[in-house]
C-alpha cells in the first residue's frame, strides 16, 4: 500500500513538473527566455529597507533578484515576496504598468521561480514596503516545487558506500557525513 502511495505522488510530482516544462515553453514562445544568462541586480532586499527614505522619496530604481516564496493574483494586479540572502520583500505587478504582453508572461511566475525586478520602492496602504514592478524577467523557470514548510529532511545517501561496496574505499567519509 505504502508503495502505491508514493507512486501516485510521484505521478503527481510528474504531472507537475510537466505543467511546469509547458509554462517554460510558453515564456519562451512570448520571447523569454526563462533561463537568462545575466541580469544587474542594484540592490539586496535589506538594502532597500535600510535606504527607504531615500529610495522611496525620489522613486529610484532597485532591481532586486531572488526566489519567489509566495505569490498572490488579484485580477489585474499581483503581489508576492522575493527572497534573497538578505532577506524578503514584497513586489507588486499591475497589468497596466507592464502591458498585456508582459503580464500574460508574469501569470506563469511561480511560487519557487528565480525572478529578478526592476521597479521603485514604497509604502501600500497596510505599510509594508514594496518594490513596484517596472519590468521583470524570470532567471530560473522552477521545475519542482519548493519542499513543505516543517518537512523532515531526509538523511542522504551514503555516497562512499554507494559508489564502492564498501564504505570510505571511494574518497573520504568526511566529504559526504556532516
């Protein structure tokens, strides 16, 4: 039972995976390519809290990039939050200000994708500061999705005992067993 239990979660992971493989080809269809080689990132998210005042007052522009962690559509608008190594910050994304084109290609964000933005910074009515996006392009098309929250973690295989017979004959344990 155990057995036809994973195997139908890992149908599941599939049939995920493959609608994430066709969002990949639509990006790349409307001319994207989800895989980028460069983009200039400005600044981390810490730093745009640190520097609001200034930022915020002359609408300068940030371009921020990281993993999107949560992601919410409201019709014509969304929000989500971006997290990089210094930390979260929430985006903000009209259709009027990117155009039909480009917003169709920001519905097939993802919670998990690598996005990078470029917008200015400031305040919503709930006072939480915000990047409101300009333009944007998604560095990393995630094919999986992230693991839950509170997961255990599974321990790793042993790879000396794996790749020898026998352990530690194929390179040193400390490698693998931290």
């Amino acid at each position: 039972m155990a057995g036809s239990q994973e195997h139908e979660a890992l149908s599941g992971l599939e049939k995920l995976r493959q609608v994430r493989l066709e969002k990949a080809a639509a990006l790349r269809s409307s001319g994207r390519n989800p895989y980028p080689y460069r983009f200039e990132r400005t600044h981390l998210a810490r730093a745009v809290y640190e520097e609001e005042a200034a930022l915020s007052s002359a609408r300068t522009p940030v371009a921020l990039a990281g993993r999107v962690v949560a992601l919410r559509g409201h019709g014509k608008t969304a929000f989500g939050h971006l997290e990089d190594p210094s930390g979260r910050l929430q985006f903000y994304a009209r259709r009027d200000d990117l155009g039909e084109d480009a917003f169709a290609a920001f519905r097939l964000v993802e919670v998990g994708d690598i996005l990078g933005v470029v917008g200015y910074a400031f305040r919503t009515r709930t006072n939480e500061l915000t990047v409101h996006v300009e333009r944007f392009e998604v560095l990393s098309k995630a094919l999986r999705p992230l693991p839950e929250k509170g997961a255990p973690v599974t321990t790793p295989v042993d790879m000396t005992s794996t790749l020898s017979g026998s352990r530690g004959s194929a390179c040193p344990p400390t490698i693998f067993n931290r």
